[in-house]
C-alpha cells in the first residue's frame, strides 16, 4: 500500500498493475528455477548464468518507458527474494506464494481505499496540467516585448518552452492514467477526458508553431507578426 499510493487513483493503481504484473513474471521465473533448475545446480557457475538471464529480462524491462519501467524493478525483487532466501540451495516455495499473494491483497485494498474512500480523479489532475501548459503557452506568445533585449527575449523563450513541454508530458501521462479511473468525476459540468485530449493534441500544435519563434534569426523575421496572430487565433479557438 505504501510502496503504490501516489496522487491520484489512476497513477496509484497503474503502479499497482505494473507492481503485481512484474511480481507474478518474477515469481513465474523463480518458481520455474526453484522446481526445474535448481536440484541440477551443483556449482556457482549455473547460478550465475541463471541469475544473469532473470536481470537481463528485469533490466530490459526497467530500462523502458515510464510507464513501463517500474516492473522490471519488480522482477528482480521477486525473482531475487525467492530464489535467494538462504546461504545453501532451497526449494521452498512459500516465499513466491507470500510475495504474490500480499502484493495483491495491498493493491485491492489500495484500490478500495483510492475508488470509494478517498478518491483522487486523474481528470483532475490532467486539468491542472493542461491549465499550466496553455497559461505558459500563453506567456510564450507574449514575447518578444518591444522594451527587452534580443537576449533576455530569448532567454526568457527557452526557459518557457522547457517549462511548457514538461507542463505537455506530464498532460500526456495523466491522459493514459485516466484510464485506471473508474469514473471520471463527481460534476457533471466537467470536460470530458475525450476533449481535453482534442484540447491538449490541438494545443500542442500551436506550442510546436510558436517554437519556431526562436529558432534562428525568426526574431527579425517578417513572417513572425504572421505567424503570430494566427498563434493566438488558435489559443482563442481553445475555449
């Protein structure tokens, strides 16, 4: 419960999905090497090559994206812990079944708790993001201003495009997320997960167009003036 609570429902029970998925592969492989392999083992070298094939497929997992990575850390814990529970070889097989069974049992009372207790909606969550993303969007296109230097415009342009693609990725992580929710939300005056996806994708359109802004010697460009109102029409459009 403790290792998956995060700050909303839909982040709290994807990690609990990826936690009792890469438990039950790791409890899989070790379960296979506890009853198959390990009563041939009869020197260190077999449990190293054993051992080197199980981190090679936890690492490949763990190396991926974000939203996957989190349960190769989960195959080696659960390959490691039942497979190495002493200084000699053991076939005891009840480390794999507690591991697998109190994984579980915490994620259906973790989820309990985030689904009818304490529900924290990913809607929510994506809302803010989307928010902060357009206000900085927003700011991007307020420059240049005509008082400040060529350098501090393009100084302050990039802080805002870092600023605003982080503001983008954590929208487009809370977008997969909603789909753990097992409701969207309580209002029914809310957008929909479905427009502000429209919302996000268009928006982010319009960030690409406005990067183009500070790219080379488009400062001085003839065209920026153009490209501008039709920046802002579009964020217009947003509403």
């Amino acid at each position: 419960c403790t290792f998956i609570a995060l700050e909303s429902t839909g982040a709290t029970l994807h990690k609990g999905v990826l936690r009792i998925g890469g438990c039950v592969i790791g409890g899989a492989l070790a379960l296979f090497t506890i009853v198959f392999l390990m009563p041939h083992m009869v020197t260190i070298a077999s449990l190293v090559v054993v051992v080197a094939c199980a981190s090679a497929i936890a690492g490949w997992v763990a190396t991926g994206s974000e939203m996957i990575s989190y349960a190769g850390l989960q195959i080696a814990f659960a390959f490691f812990y039942s497979v190495f529970q002493g200084y000699a070889p053991d076939t005891d097989l009840d480390n794999v079944r507690d591991r697998v069974v109190g994984i579980l049992f915490g994620l259906i009372v973790t989820g309990v708790v985030f689904a009818y207790i304490w529900p924290e909606h990913t809607i929510d969550r994506l809302r803010d993001a989307l928010r902060a993303a357009l206000r900085q969007l927003a700011q991007l296109l307020e420059i240049p201003r005509p008082e400040a230097s060529i350098e501090t415009v393009k100084a302050d342009a990039h802080r805002l495009i870092e600023e605003t693609s982080k503001s983008f990725d954590q929208a487009r992580r809370y977008i997969v997320l909603t789909q753990f929710d097992s409701e969207e939300s309580s209002a029914t005056d809310q957008v929909s997960t479905s427009k502000l996806e429209k919302i996000l994708v268009r928006a982010e359109e319009i960030f690409a167009s406005a990067k183009s802004l500070v790219q080379g010697d488009k400062w001085q460009d003839q065209t920026r003036a153009a490209l501008l109102s039709e920046i802002t029409a579009e964020v217009q459009r947003l509403d």
